[in-house]
C-alpha cells in the first residue's frame, strides 16, 4: 500500500466446518510493527457485507511503515480472530 492512501481491511469469520458465522462484539485492533496498539474500532453493521464478511476502511498514520490489523469477535462465548500485517511504501 502507499503511504497516505486507503486501505479496506477485509475478514471472512468461518467456524471450524467452513461455514460463515457471525461473532459478536467485532473489533478491529491496530498495531504497530512492536505490536503495541494503536487504536482500536468497534464495528456494527455498517461494516458487515455478508455473513461472515466484516471490513474496515483505514487510513493508517503517516509515520507507519507497516501495520498489523486484527479482527476480533465472539461465537458461542469462544474467541474468533484473524490478524495479518500491510507494509506502507512512498511510492
């Protein structure tokens, strides 16, 4: 991604058959690159395109070179979470 840019942070949630579930309680968690948080969001939603499919769009901080998102939620009173990392170049 480039820096100064929009980035849509995407999580399709699956239970352990590969079915599409819905948690509760989604948050998405920023980073950065020492793993220490740097903001947090609660999502509803308006950020729900489908069972399952939760997304966010980020405008990460300029003095960032790479960021790591988690997506994080409930089902059935059990964590669910993905994380994944995106490096920022200038050009």
């Amino acid at each position: 991604m480039l820096k100064g840019d929009t980035v849509r942070l995407k999580v399709n949630f699956k239970d352990f058959t590969g079915k599409a579930v819905n948690p509760v309680d989604v948050k998405l968690t920023i980073y950065n690159e020492s793993q220490l948080q740097i903001e947090q969001f609660l999502l509803d939603d308006a950020h729900k395109e489908s069972v399952g499919v939760f997304f966010y769009d980020y405008v990460p901080a300029t003095e960032l070179n790479e960021f790591i998102f988690e997506f994080a939620g409930m089902v059935n009173n059990k964590p669910i979470l993905s994380r994944d990392s995106v490096k920022i170049k200038f050009n």
